[in-house]
C-alpha cells in the first residue's frame, strides 16, 4: 500500500505542479539569510565576517518533497577593500536526485563617498550530480505491485544504460551590488556558462542563465544612519521594504516583502507571485505562495523560521 501511495503522490505532483519538472535552482524564502546565495557581491560587505546556515523543506506532507541545506561563510579583508566567500549546499529531490555545490567568491568593494559604495563579486562553483536509482519502480514492476500479485521483477529500463551515474561541471556567476545609505541595488547574472547537466550520454540538458535583481532600504525608526556594527544591531528598530526579481529562462519569479525589526525580535512578511502574469505551463495565475518570518537576534547570532502558505494549485495540503 505505501508503494502505491508512492506512486500516486508522484502522478499528484506531476499532473497538477508541472513547473516543477522544468525547475532549475532551488527556490528560497529567506534570501538575506544567507546572502552569498544571492550575489557573491556581498562576501564580506561591511567589513564583516560571518557564517550562515539555511535547511529548506519544501512540501513535508508529500513523500516526493525537497530538502535544500547550506552553509556559507565569508570573511572580510578591509585591508584590501575585498571579501572571499564559500558556499556548501546540498539539494535532495524526490530522495533519488541530489546536487552538491561547492562554490568560491570574491568581492572588490569601492568606496565611491562617505555613504556609498559599489561591490562587484565573482564566483566559481563545483558541482556533482547524481541519481540513486535504488529505490526508483520499474515498468515492469507496476502491474504486480498495484494488484498485489508480488513485488514484480527489476529490470529497467533500456535507456538507464546511457545513465551518467555522476555528473560533474563548473558553473560561472557574477554580481554588482550598489548601496547608498540604508538603499541597495543589485544585479546578478548566475551560470553564465551555460553548463551542460543532462545525466545522460549523448543528450544535452543546458543551465539557462539566471537573471536576478534586488531592491531594498531601510527606515530607521530610531537612527537615521545603520553601518552593521553589532552595537547598531542591538539597538535597531527599522522597517525594510523589500524586492527580488529573478528570471530562468521562460520562468520569472518575483518576492515583494518587508522586514520589521524591533531588537531583539524580527518579522517579516513576503508575497512570492506574479498575479497579472499566467504560468507558462498552464492558464492559471503566476502566484506561489504567502511567507512569514519570526526570529530573534542577539549580539552576533540570529536565528529565524519561515513558513511558505502554498497558495498555488498544489494547496495547503502540501504542507508548505
């Protein structure tokens, strides 16, 4: 019975989620969580070093679901205007596909006056995928195992002898941050290169390149002025407006949000969709999801939890 549920879940996703298939990157909620994952650009902005960590579980209540996890760590070299970044992640999907990163930045910062400056970031990433074909039912499998006659035999099919077990390529990005005073802008274009990822011998599956642009200020409810000291940390009390615009391909995404901060609590509330635009793969409104965010900050650590209320076709009983 659970094989069966297993495979129904599958037909569920597909049938009624198909911009699922054609995704490319991981989607998040939280981006300035962890901001290396938007632009290699921010690697040690503000002469600050720190380490991130971000684990998304996209659709708990489905077997198929995504796990997403990373980790990024950047430290500042004031001395020379700059800052390096790595970024480890590890994406899950379906328990069968898994794509590991390991990614290096750099970042040159330019001090255009007292209150402005411009980043520009690179980044080369390493990257491995794979298929587990372990658990995966076969063909031949199905009419035993939906009439209970047995579990079937295991052969698969032809075409998983062209299968590449693990495929390994470089991917290419580069960002430009612009901030002037509590104001920021940037753009950012990931693979570049256009790296081949098909698992499969003698068939392409080409990277799009990635188009992304942000937008964000700051409101001070209490100093005009915010540098990202710790001590201005503490104190904080500010209200972010915020934008996120990507665009893969034939797929546009946008996130409109604020952040209020009151020291030591945070909130923030997103809307990702684009209501006036219809899904390319159906007829339906472009809207995704509503997102919220609680968490609490002291001195140098934070810690926060977000939850996405599916609002697409898929619904709530994804659980989000």
């Amino acid at each position: 019975m659970k094989k069966v549920f297993q495979i129904l879940t599958y037909v569920f996703m597909f049938a009624l989620c198909p911009k699922v298939t054609f995704a490319q990157d991981p989607q998040l909620s939280q981006y300035y969580a962890t901001p290396l994952l938007i632009s290699p650009a921010f690697a040690g902005i503000n002469n600050t070093s720190k380490i991130n960590f971000i684990h998304r579980n996209q659709w708990p209540n489905l077997m198929a679901n995504y796990q997403y996890s990373a980790i990024t760590a950047e430290l500042a070299l004031p001395l020379h205007d700059a800052g390096i970044g790595l970024v480890m992640s590890n994406d899950v999907q379906f328990s069968n596909l898994r794509t590991t990163t390991f990614a290096a930045q750099y970042a040159y910062h330019i001090v255009t006056s007292e209150d402005q400056h411009i980043s520009f970031g690179v980044q080369a990433a390493y990257i491995n995928k794979g298929l587990d074909l372990s658990n995966l039912i076969w063909q031949d499998q199905l009419k035993d195992i939906l009439t209970g006659a047995g579990t079937g035999s295991s052969t698969p099919d032809p075409i998983i002898s062209q299968l590449i077990p693990n495929k390994q390529y470089i991917d290419l990005g580069t960002g430009v941050l612009l901030n002037s005073g509590n104001t920021w802008f940037g753009l950012n274009v990931d693979h570049i290169n256009q790296p081949d990822k098909s698992l499969f011998n003698g068939s392409s599956n080409v990277l799009p390149m990635k188009f992304t642009a942000i937008l964000g200020t700051k409101f001070q409810l209490g100093n005009k002025f915010y540098d990202g000291t710790i001590e201005d940390m503490k104190r904080e009390k500010s209200f972010s407006p915020v934008v996120h615009f990507k665009k893969q391909g034939p797929y546009s995404q946008l996130d409109l949000g604020a952040y209020l901060t009151y020291a030591p609590l945070i909130a923030g509330v997103w809307y990702r969709g684009i209501p006036i635009q219809k899904s390319t793969a159906d007829n339906f409104a472009s809207r995704e999801s509503l997102v919220f965010l609680l968490g609490y900050r002291k001195d140098n650590f934070s810690i926060g939890y977000s939850y996405d209320a599916t609002i697409s076709n898929l619904g709530p009983s994804s659980g989000g």
